[in-house]
C-alpha cells in the first residue's frame, strides 16, 4: 500500500509540474506578444491599406479581409462536408467496411504536415489554374478542417443515447428526421464546439497559403486571383527588414490570438448558455 501511495504521489507531482511547465510558456508567450505587440493596434491597422516599402503607416485592412475571405470560404466547404461525413459514418456507415476506411484517413489526416497540403493543393489546383487564387487557399484550408470536422462528429454522435433513436423510430419517423431532429437538436453543443474549433484550427494557418492564395499587394477580392491573408502578411512583414513593417507584424499576431481567443469563449459561452435553459 505504501508503495502504491508512493508511485500515486510521484505521478501526481510529475503531472503537476508538467502542466506548470506547459501554464508558464504559454503565459510566457502571451505576455510576451502583448508586451510588445498591443501598442501598435490603433484605428488605422484596420482601415488603412499596406503603403509602400520603406513608408511609415499603413494597416492591415486587405489582410484582414482576405483572411475573413478565404477562410469563410474554406468553412463554407470544409463545415456542411465534414458534418455530412461524420453523420454518414455514425448514423449509415457505423462499423463497416468503407466506414474504418475513411476513419483511418480521416485520422491520418489531421496528423498531416499542413505544408503538405499546400503542395498537393498547388498541384492539383493551382497548376491546372495558371496562378495562385482565393479558390486554391480555401480549398487547402478545407482540406484541414474536413477530417478534424468528421472524427469529431463522427464521436459525439456516437455519445447520443441510443434509446432517443429507438423513441423517434417508434413514432413513425423516417432516418434523416431521427438524424436531423432528434440526433442532431441532442448533440448541437458539441457540434458547434467543433466548428468553432475547426476554424480556429485554420484561421492561424500560414504554409499553406504561401502554396495557394500566395500574397497581393492589390486590393482584389476575385475568387481566381491571389490575395492578401493576416498569416502570409504577419511572415511577410516579420521576415522584411522595415520597423514599420515589424510593427505591423505583431500587430497581426495580436489580432489573430485574440480571435482563437474569441472563438474558444465564444463555444464556452454557447455551452453555458444551452446548459442553463
């Protein structure tokens, strides 16, 4: 017994410290980026345009709007896709066949280098195009979001009690009812979560842009030409050798933590929210 109480403790210390290690970096970084980044967020980051190189000034408004562009455009894609295949595999599929096919991929994909997705979507869309295009970036930030969309889903439907099922079936209702109404309507907290934290996963994506949507320095919001995203834009301007454009860097970094921070308050919030009616 007091060899098990032993082992029990060092665990637990172990444990603790590990989640302490893992507490200070991320404080560490927070801090860090709001040290040195919150000053430069003013109006006119997100109403003024790039200037030219070497200029004072300037914003990140094109930025901002083709990161909303293409990944609205992704989720548009990724989102009723992944949730259709989710609901096939828990609902339809269930254990056969095709279904542990597409499980196995579906994990493999999540563990995929997303650079790796970039250079097959630069393959087989941007080549065939002639160019880089909104189209292109949103498709590579799709592909990202599809699997981590259908293993999640796939999940918590599998959660659902099976009695609400039989009860729904009992009264006469068709499969998509059961699904749609019943399965659905009982899991709608976690299917939200899961969105919210599909596109967080995406929003701060840079390598595989640099493959398909690339950069402008136009404003252009075409679905067949490149444009302008906060990722590549924060890269861009973090690599180059203006203060200016440093500033503009981690002002970008700034906007885009804050925004997976809002996403994961706002799915908190969504929680509380259905839990307390």
């Amino acid at each position: 017994m007091r060899k098990r109480k032993i082992k029990n403790y060092i665990g637990l210390s172990i444990s603790t410290i590990s989640a302490f290690i893992g507490l200070f970096f991320l404080f560490w970084i927070i801090v860090s980026l709001i040290e040195k980044g919150f000053h430069y967020i003013n109006w006119s980051v997100f109403t003024q345009n790039a200037v030219s190189p070497g200029d004072e000034g300037g914003g990140l408004k094109f930025a901002i709007l083709g990161q909303l562009e293409v990944v609205g455009l992704a989720s548009l894609l990724g989102i009723p896709t992944g949730i259709l295949g989710g609901i096939y595999l828990s609902e339809y599929g269930k254990d056969s066949f095709l279904s542990n096919i597409i499980r196995n991929v579906s994990d493999a994909m999540t563990s995929i280098p997303s650079i790796i997705i970039g250079i097959f979507v630069y393959a087989l869309v941007v080549v065939p195009m002639g160019g880089f295009s909104v189209i292109a970036g949103s498709i590579a930030l799709a592909l990202l979001m599809i699997p981590i969309v259908i293993s999640s889903i796939d999940n918590i439907l599998k959660l659902v009690p099976n009695e609400l099922r039989e009860a729904a079936y009992a009264l006469g209702a068709p499969k998509y009812i059961v699904i749609f109404k019943v399965v659905a309507k009982e899991a709608i907290v976690g299917i939200v979560s899961v969105i919210l934290l599909a596109i967080s996963r995406i929003l701060g994506e840079t390598a595989p842009l640099l493959f398909t949507s690339f950069n402008s320095n136009f404003e252009s919001y075409k679905l067949n030409k490149p444009i302008a995203t906060l990722t590549v834009t924060m890269y861009d301007y973090a690599m180059g050798p203006y203060d200016s454009w440093h500033h503009l860097a981690w002002a970008a970094a700034i906007i885009l933590t804050f925004s997976v921070l809002l996403f994961n308050i706002a799915s908190r919030l969504f929680s509380y929210w259905r839990f307390s009616r």
